[in-house]
C-alpha cells in the first residue's frame, strides 16, 4: 500500500437508486424505498474506490466494520450521493467517515473501517476453509 493514502483524502460517487434498491429485495412486507443495505455498499463501495487508487499489485482491501445511522427515507428513482474521508489510518487498517444524501436532505452517515490485504494470502484462507 502507497504511503499517499493518507487522513484527509476523500472521494465521491452517484448512484441513481432503482427498483433493485428496495428495502423489499430483502423482505416483502418493508416499504418501497431505498434500502438501508445498499446505502451501506454504496459507501463501502465509495471507501473501497478510494483506497483502490493507492494499492500495490495483489492488494485488495476488505471491510471490517460499519456503524451506519440510516435517517431519512430516499424515494427509488432518486440520486443518491455518497462522500467518503479518510479519518484514520493505523498501519493497513484505514477509517472512514462516510456521509449520504439524496436530492433533498442528508440521508445517513457512518463510520466505516477497511483493512489492506494480500488477495492471495486471503483467498488461500478462504479456500482451505471451504475445503
């Protein structure tokens, strides 16, 4: 991992939510409404993108935590924006504060943590648990 990855940093997406962003994908009797799932992959998502610019071939980055407040209801069709910061970084393990708005008003906030990984030690790992 890059030495250029450091507390300050940030990076921004936009997603425009749709049908398969229902809070319904996961359960019939939720309202047809942007899910509180797929606002925590759009941020891990953003996090990751970030960090992905900094790593060293056969890095890849993983998330380990997420303390995500969702606080208002994104009608599906809308844009939904997503900006993450890095606050911390200790070693391999990077922190993210990580905030969300749709067209009209902020609709979460985070805090989200990533570690660095080497993919083929991780995958190794991975596989012999299978086995």
């Amino acid at each position: 991992m890059s030495n250029t990855l450091i507390p300050g940093m940030s990076h921004e997406i936009e997603v425009k939510t749709g049908p398969e962003h229902t809070a319904r994908y996961f359960y019939e009797n939720l309202p047809g409404v942007f899910a509180t799932p797929f606002l925590a992959g759009f941020m891990e998502r953003a996090s990751a993108e970030l960090i992905n610019r900094h790593l060293a071939p056969g890095e890849q980055s993983v998330g380990v935590s997420m303390n995500l407040q969702h606080s208002a209801a994104t009608p599906l069709g809308m844009k939904v924006r997503v900006r993450t910061e890095v606050t911390a970084r200790d070693g391999k393990k990077l922190t993210f504060k990580v905030e969300a708005w749709d067209a009209v008003e902020k609709i979460g906030e985070a805090v989200h943590e990533r570690f660095i990984i080497n993919a083929e030690k991780f995958n190794a790992r991975v596989a012999q648990k299978k086995a």
